[in-house]
C-alpha cells in the first residue's frame, strides 16, 4: 500500500531538515527522505563549522532571511538541548570605499545591525591575528558567530521526528511523476505519494527535475584548517578571533576560529577560489583534495594571517550548488506546480537554512511564504531564455507562489 503525506522531503541536508521540521510542526503529515544518514560528510552541509552573519553584501532579502534564522537557531536549540550557534563576533574587512563595505553597510542600516566600524591602530590593536593594509577597515558585528552544521541537520531531523515526521535514510530517490493529484516519488526503497514535495537534494536537484533543465551546477569546494604558530592557539580561538570575511582587491577570503581543536578553518571565494565543475556530484568523494586545490588557500594563508602555520593541516571535499547569477533557487516552478523546489545555495546558504526551511514549509502548505524569496524564482531561468537576455534578480521581497492550496492530512 503506498502511503500518502502532506509533504515529502527529499534530501535531509541542512535545507531539507529544516523544512521538515518547519512543516511537521505545523501539524503537517511528513515524510523525509535521503540516501544517506542525517549529518553525513558526502554532499553540502558538513565540515564541522559555518560562519553565520547578517552584517551581509549580497543583496537584501538575505537580511531579513538571517534575522529569522537566527531566531528559529535558537528555538532548534531550545528544542533539541544542543548548542548549535556560538555567537563570538565576526568581521567584514575590506577596502575603505569598496563595494562590499557599501553594501554591508546599507545593509546595517536597513536591517538595524549592530556594528562597530575599526581602522587603523585600533583595528591591529584589537586584532593583531590579521595583516592589514592602511587603506582597509573592518565592520564588527557581535552577533555573528559559528555554526555547527553536521549538529544543525541532526537536530532539525530530531525534531521534524518528534513532531511525527517519518524519517526514512537510506532511500535513493529516482523520480518524482506529477499526476494532478499529487506526486509519486519513487525510491530505490518504495513508492509513496505526498500533495507537494519539497525537493531539497543539494547537487542532486536539477537531475531529479530533467524537465526544468535547471542551470544548477555542482562546484567542488575543498575546505582546509591551518594550525596556529607555538603558542597562538589561544589567540585563535573564538575568544579572541572572531569568524571573518575578506573583501580586499584580489585578497578575498574568509576564515572560522579553531573551535574543534582541528586548526583554524580558511577558504577562499573569487577569482582566486581554487573550485572547479564536476560532472556528476558522485565525483567529488572519490577524489581527495590535491595540491592544486589547497596550496592557493595556503597563500592567502601566507599573505594575511601571520599567525598560522602556512601549511595545510587538514582539507575535506564539500560541494555546492551554484547558478548563473550567484543567487539561491527557492519556489514553485509554473511548470512542476506540486514541488518547492530548494537549491542553488552556492556555499553561503547554511546560516539562511532555518528561514529556507519556513518559506519551503509555507510554500507547500499555502502556496505562499513571508518570507523575501520571490527573487529566487525557479522560473526566472526560463523567462531570461525567452527574453536572450542574462539572468538578473532584483532580489525583492514579494510573496512567492501560486495560491494557496487546502491543506489534508492522509494516512
């Protein structure tokens, strides 16, 4: 007998659990899918920290999504009794009149940040872990901080649990086949039929979607940790170096303080970001970071943190999921009117994963969301192959969605 749910979720990473956890305690009947285990190492959502943040540069809706993540964190933790969010403070560091320290600060302003802006001596005084340049300044905002996400995924999917969610791991999905009714999803392990689904599957999304042909490209991301020089592992731990962006010429990059022990965590993003395509997400467990992917990391390593050893102590394979133009795909597609489609998070989505979740919950079960996603349109890929011309988004804050549906529980 194949059963029937409210919702199904497909893929349990981080955006996945949260939507069913979202859903589930809305009193919907919800099943969660994945092939793997919650909290495992093998697509987007591992790698032992994050950086959360709202002081942010890419565009206003995410202001509001990370001020209502950062609240549901907390709920998740009150929920779940597990600490899940440090907040010990982060940097913007920039140019002084550099883009990204504009939008950060127009984004302080419209969302109220709390920050503090540090130059010159003050800033080396404060924090002498960072080479700096006289023309740079730094935004400090105290409510950033560090995530923990492979903790992060296990306790939504407690908690969707707890709230009556079944949870199946261990189940591939193969396909989902709208049929005016709802929608069949086929697994490797069973059949079930749910009103909408919510298709969270990370790398795996635009292939379980053949007909959308979504541009959702898988990106190897190598994460690396470097260890402090004798005697700078106190300097270097949340208490005295707080999580950082660095947006300076061709000196981008970011980093998280060593709170496992493991060494500081850097990376890299822009040009300089040593990512490359893959064809098939499958590939990326089967190759182990290679020099090639590490050694520009360990430059910028060199360059601007002098307190660390410039050798690689440790690196991780991760993936993401990237678009044309940067930004997060999360709606009903005109064409797939029975799934909320959840992906596109291009390495930058995990601290906005608990607002995601809440907008995939509402979108399955009324059609519509509060929250500010309606730039992130699964359609605005069509539209601009209509039109010839690039994919823009104005990242404004409508509603997104059909109207709303009735929502039925099934048994």
């Amino acid at each position: 007998m194949v059963r029937r749910y409210d919702v199904a979720v497909v893929g349990l990473g981080v955006m996945g659990a949260m939507a069913a956890w979202q859903a589930a305690r809305q009193g919907a009947s919800v099943i969660g899918l994945d092939r793997f285990a919650p909290g495992h190492g093998l697509g987007s959502s591992h790698g032992g920290s994050r950086i959360f943040r709202m002081l942010l540069f890419e565009g206003a809706p995410y202001v509001s999504l990370a001020r209502t993540s950062l609240g549901l964190f907390r709920q998740l933790e009150a929920t779940s009794g597990a600490g899940l969010l440090d907040q010990c403070g982060g940097l913007l560091i920039g140019t002084r009149d550099g883009p990204a320290i504009a939008a950060a600060r127009a984004a302080a302003r419209l969302g109220g940040i709390d920050h503090r802006v540090l130059e010159g001596d003050a800033l080396r005084a404060r924090f002498p872990q960072h080479t700096l340049d006289e023309d740079e300044l730094a935004l400090y905002e105290p409510t950033a901080g560090v995530i923990r996400p492979e903790a992060a995924v296990r306790a939504a999917v407690a908690a969707a649990a707890t709230c009556g969610a079944r949870i199946e791991p261990g189940a591939r999905c193969l396909a989902l086949d709208e049929d005016g009714q709802g929608t069949v999803i086929t697994t490797d392990t069973g059949v079930h039929r749910a009103r909408t689904v919510i298709l969270a599957a990370g790398c795996w999304t635009a292939g379980l979607l053949p007909d959308l042909a979504l541009p959702l490209r898988p990106q190897r991301s190598v994460l690396t940790w470097f260890r402090p020089a004798a005697g700078g592992a106190r300097a270097h731990g949340p208490a005295r170096f707080p999580v950082f962006v660095r947006r300076s010429g061709d000196r981008q990059g970011w980093g998280i303080p060593d709170v496992d022990g493991l060494g500081v965590k850097v990376g890299l993003s822009g040009p300089a970001s040593p990512k490359r395509w893959l064809d098939r997400p499958e590939d990326n467990w089967t190759t182990p970071p290679a020099e090639a992917e590490t050694a520009p990391v360990a430059a910028f390593v060199r360059r601007t943190l002098p307190g660390l050893l410039p050798a690689v102590a440790s690196a991780q394979a991760c993936m993401d999921g990237r678009t044309p133009d940067g930004h997060f795909v999360v709606g009903i597609p005109a064409r797939r009117p029975g799934t909320v489609v959840c992906g596109g998070f291009a390495g930058h989505g995990f601290k906005h994963a608990p607002a995601i979740g809440l907008a995939a919950a509402q979108l399955a079960l009324e059609g519509a969301t509060e929250m500010p996603v309606g730039a992130f349109s699964p359609d605005r890929f069509e539209r601009s192959e209509r039109s010839g011309r690039p994919v823009r988004s104005d990242l404004g804050g409508r509603r997104a969605g059909p109207a709303p549906r009735s929502r039925g529980v099934h048994p």
